[in-house]
C-alpha cells in the first residue's frame, strides 16, 4: 500500500513548501486522509517487524563470532572488515524460509572480495532464486566475488534468460574481468530486450 495523496493537493501548483504546509493541516483537519496515512504507516511499521524477527537468528549467530549489528544490512552499509561473518552469512543464505528482503540483505553482505570460496555455492543459489530482491543481492555477490577464473560462468549466467533482469548486475563485473572478450559480449547485448539499455550505455563509454 502507498501513501495516499492528500485531498485537495492534486494537480495544484504550488510550491514544495506551500504543499507541504497545506498537507499538515490536511493531515490534522481530514480525518479520513489521517486514517489513510496512518494505515499505511502502520503497515510499513508491521513490515518492518516481522523482516527484523525474521533475522534475529542471523544476528544472534553473527554476535557469537562477535559481530554486533541490529541488521543485516548494517553489514552491507559499513566499510570496516567482517571476515568471521562470512561463514554465518552462508550457512543462512543456504537456509530456507528467509523473507526476499532478508536473502537479498545477505546476498548484498557477502559482496566482498572474501566471499571468493563460496563463488560456486553463491552461483548455486542464484540459479534457484526465485525472488527479485534474493537474485538481486546473489548477482551482486557474485560480481564483486568473482575472479578471471570465473568469467566464462559468468558469461553463461549472463546469457540465462531465466534469470530475468538481475542479469544487469553482471555487465560491469564481466567487464571489468574480460577485458577484450567483455566487452565483445557485452556488445553484442545491445539489442536485448532486458540488458540492452545497459550494455549500451556501456559500449557508448568506450568510443
């Protein structure tokens, strides 16, 4: 659910401040409009709950290898090293019955350089993905973790149309590995109908 338009604001011209001012008398005049902006708060609070339950095991493992972090994504938001999180994050990535949100928040945390062992378990799990947030963050993973020696899998997965269009995460890491042979691959991409528009603007940076 979205947050719903403020009655009488639309299609009005007038400034942001202006608009903003009237949407908080609004707010305090309409109690409709008030009912409909405190429902879909509530349900964004609720969404929110149930994802930060859903990872409590995955905290509470990362704690007993001292990692402290409230969230998943506090791993993905930092820059200071968590080797010994690795192997936590793979043993629930490999689990079932994560939300999409929360495989994708692992996924994006095991893209580092460290995560090199595990390329072909995270490749694994890719081909099985099935949410667009847990494709997203595994083909995240699998670029940054990927080394020249797996360019042609990369390739491969590149050209697997069924894995829609996560696949546009992988142009600038078969890029950066292929060198030559990238950027021929990526080229001839320009015409498809998922990966075109960024294998070209790519193509484009090399003329």
């Amino acid at each position: 659910m979205s947050a719903p338009e403020p009655p009488q604001l639309r299609n009005s011209w007038i400034t942001g401040e202006e608009a903003e001012r009237r949407k908080k008398e609004l707010l305090r005049n309409d109690p409709v409009y008030r009912a409909q902006v405190e429902a879909v708060e509530a349900e964004r609070r609720e969404r929110v709950r149930k994802l930060r339950e859903a990872e409590q095991p995955i905290i509470k493992d990362l704690r007993d290898v001292g990692i402290e972090v409230g969230s998943v994504w506090d791993l993905v938001n930092t820059s200071a090293p968590y080797l010994p999180a690795l192997p936590v994050l793979m043993k629930h990535l490999e689990r079932d019955g994560y939300p999409d949100r929360v495989v994708e928040s692992i996924g994006r945390a095991l893209a580092v350089r460290e995560s090199v062992p595990y390329w072909h378990r995270l490749r694994d799990l890719y081909l099985r993905a099935e949410g667009r947030g847990a494709r997203s963050g595994l083909a995240v993973a699998l670029g940054v973790s990927a080394t020249p020696a797996q360019l042609e899998e990369l390739i491969e997965l590149l050209h697997n149309e069924s894995l829609g269009e996560s696949r546009v995460l992988l142009i600038a890491p078969v890029i950066k590995l292929g060198g030559a042979r990238g950027r021929e691959v990526i080229k001839a991409l320009r015409d498809h109908p998922v990966l075109g528009k960024e294998a070209t603007f790519r193509a484009r940076r090399w003329k």
